[in-house]
C-alpha cells in the first residue's frame, strides 16, 4: 500500500494550524492578562488617590471640628458673661429702685419738716 500523501500533507498543515491557533491563543490570553493587570494597577492607583484624598478631608474636619469647639468655648463664655451682666443689671435696678424711694421718702421726710 501506497501512503497517502494528501492525507500526510493534511495532517502537517493540521498541525501547523493547530500550533498557529495555539500560539494565537496564547498571544489573546497575555494580552488580556496584560490589559487585566493594567485594569488592576489602575484600580490600584484610583484606591490609593481616593485614600489620599480621605485623609486630607478627615484633616480638614479635625481642624474645622477643633474652631468650632475653639467657638463653641468662647460662646459658652460670652453666655456666662451675658448672666453675670444680665443678673448685675437686676441688681442695679434694685439698687436704683430702694435709692429713688429713699430719696422720696426723704424729700417727703424734709417737706413735713420744713413745712
């Protein structure tokens, strides 16, 4: 029996085309490694700016939560002081109220005297 040789010259360029397809798959297959790891360096670099970013916001609050609480001291102080002038002013008023009647009941005193 004769070989084939259609069959032979088929059965190499199978084979070659099966290396071929082979070698194209691995081509596809690093290339989407390649864009997969570049994706992942990306997101990397995406989590590390948005942490970045965290962390300057978060020192941003604690120096406006420190003015504020800075405010909020002072406030408390300026309500003390705002009492303290408000229950003087009470005083005072007492204070003007038992002068102006003595002085009345003085002059009233002096006017029955002097009468």
């Amino acid at each position: 029996m004769k070989p084939n040789t259609n069959n032979k010259a088929f059965n190499n360029g199978f084979r070659q085309n099966s290396s071929n397809s082979n070698v194209g798959l691995m081509i596809d297959q690093q290339n989407s490694l390649n864009y997969s790891h570049r994706l992942a360096e990306e997101s990397l670099q995406i989590g590390e700016d948005v942490l970045e970013s965290f962390k300057r916001q978060n020192d941003s609050l604690k120096r406006i939560q420190n003015k504020v609480n800075y405010t909020i001291g002072d406030l408390g102080l300026s309500q003390g002081i705002i009492k303290l002038i408000g229950s003087r002013d009470q005083q005072d008023r007492r204070i003007v109220i038992f002068l102006t009647i003595l002085l009345f009941a003085f002059i009233g005193t002096l006017y029955y005297v002097f009468k």
